[in-house]
C-alpha cells in the first residue's frame, strides 16, 4: 500500500468512465480513506464522484461505462478525488447529494449525510408495527435534512409529518428538501429542542435518528465523520443525553395506540445497561443496519417511572 504522502501515479488521459473509477477507487484505497457515509467501499464512491463530476447518470449505467470523457470532465473528476483525499470529506459533500428511501436528498455540510436503517421501515410505513393506514400524524425529532420526514409523507399520503430540529441552519436545509419534494404543507420543518418547540402536539408515531454517539467513541472517529456538525452525533459520555429526553417527553406527545422508534447505533448496550427491565423491541432490517428500538405506548405507560 502506497504512504499517503507519496507521489500518487498519474490518471489515464484520454480517459473513459471505468478507467477513471478503478483509478478513483485505487487512489482512495491508498489514502485510507473512511467509507460510511452512503457508500462502504472505495468504488462505489469514486463511481458517485466520476458520475457527478461528468454530469452523467447513474440509471444509465452500466452503458456508460466505456464513455470517453472530455478533457474538462476529466479534469473536474480529478478536482473531486483530490478533495476528497485531502480534506477528508465525504462525497455527499462534494456532490450536495444523497439517496434515502429511493428519493435523492440535498445536503451539505449543515446536516448529517441521509443514512439510517430505518429508511427500510419507512418503505414499509412502519408496518407491521402499526396499521398504516390509521397513521395521521408523525413526528421526526433531529430531522437534520429532513430525510426521515418527507420519505414518511411521501409513504404515507394521508399523513402530517413535523420535522423537528434545535438547529436553524439544518431546519433552513429540511424546508429546501421540502419544496424540492413538493410535500408542503403535509411536512412541516420546526426549529425545536426535542418536544419544547412542539407545545401539546401528539402523534401516531414518533421516529427518530437522535445524537447518540459517547464521549470516548466521538473522539475515535474517523475523519469523514468530523466534518459533520457534532451537534447531529454528540450525545454526552454515554451517548444517550438526548435519547433519555425524547423517553421521557414520548408518552406527552404519543397518542394511544402510536409507536416510539428511535436509532441508537451503537449505544445500544448502553441504553440496555441503563433501562434493564424496559422491554425494548430491537428491530431487524434486511439490507444491514441495527441499533434501532420501538417500543408501544403501553409499554411506555407501564414503564413511565423508569423513563423518567
């Protein structure tokens, strides 16, 4: 494996669109880069950069593969690996894209790139945990680019999604991926701290994607993931500051018969370890992922004083 310092061998020129994404994808294995923010190896994300740095789709291909590039797509595909090399970040920040539920997100550096296991469970709508069609009101706290929320509205035509946010700067992010999707007035974004921007607001489901990285595992992150707001990842020394709010606060703003889910990644022993008779239901997804819990608004009920 080549230092990261060394002088990284020259591009192919002329180049075609598989030559400059196996070029790409030996580049990046060579930097050690990190791959996790919507792809999980280094062909996959040079084949995003080359495709977006050449103005080419990804639908077309694999028919575009032996495509020959003009010098300027070359030279604008090149300008992307470099960044991505040398400051570290990730392609959806490059490209100010990213897929969730099959639908293309914008993001940039103001949220946390889409991606989450329960995307799955949105495509779904939430079944078989909940009657579909029952589900008039969602809530999505930590809503960041708002993903979660217009994937939900968009599965869910009969259904007012909020999504809510404490930062503005991600809010103004959601409200742009609102309009492009064309979900207003169905979704609401709201700038509020967990529930206390929300007032007496209940809920069929509430779901979420909260902060829960700890302490000591924020600091042993990769590179990649520092480029996003810590605000989105940070949550205290055992990772579940927040999670621990959005437990108590659930049952305020659940309707009866409404379902709690909430990501927790790896914290999820840590959430074990501090609620042990809770009866958390640990979902399963088919495409990878896990970390997530769901729990009823009876079992919310028999555990109020533990949650709170």
């Amino acid at each position: 494996m080549s230092p990261k310092n060394s002088t990284p061998p020259a591009a192919p020129d002329p180049a075609t669109v598989q030559q400059l994404i196996r070029y790409g994808a030996r580049r990046f294995e060579a930097a050690r880069l990190w791959f996790g923010h919507g792809s999980d190896n280094a062909a996959d994300e040079a084949a995003e950069l080359v495709l977006f740095g050449a103005g080419l789709r990804h639908a077309d291909a694999p028919g575009i593969y032996a495509t020959r590039l003009s010098a300027q797509q070359r030279a604008t595909v090149l300008a992307l690996f470099e960044r991505r090399i040398g400051e570290r970040i990730p392609a959806a920040y490059l490209t100010h894209r990213m897929w969730f539920a099959g639908l293309e997100f914008y993001c940039d550096e103001r949220v946390l790139v889409p991606r989450s296991p329960l995307a799955e469970l949105i495509e779904a709508r939430f079944e078989p945990w909940i009657d579909a069609a029952r589900i008039r009101t969602v809530l999505d706290i930590g809503t960041g680019s708002g993903c979660i929320a217009i994937a939900t509205a968009l599965a869910l035509p009969d259904a007012q999604v909020d999504a809510a946010d404490i930062s503005a700067a991600a809010v103004a992010v959601t409200r742009m991926n609102i309009e492009r999707h064309k979900v207003a007035p169905r979704v609401r974004a709201e700038q509020s701290d967990v529930y206390t921007g929300l007032t007496k607001r209940t809920y069929d489901v509430i779901v979420t994607n909260p902060p829960y990285v700890g302490d000591v595992e924020m600091q042993g992150l990769p590179d990649e993931y520092h480029r996003e707001p810590a605000l989105g990842l940070r949550g205290g020394a055992d990772g579940l500051d927040i999670v621990r709010r959005i437990l108590r606060g659930a049952l305020d703003h659940l309707r009866e018969g409404g379902i709690l889910i909430v990501e927790v990644g790896n914290s999820e022993d840590a959430l074990v370890a501090a609620f042990p008779r809770v009866p958390f239901t640990w979902l399963e997804f088919a495409r990878g992922g896990g970390g997530v819990f769901l729990l009823t608004y009876v079992q919310l009920q028999e555990h109020r004083a533990e949650l709170r």
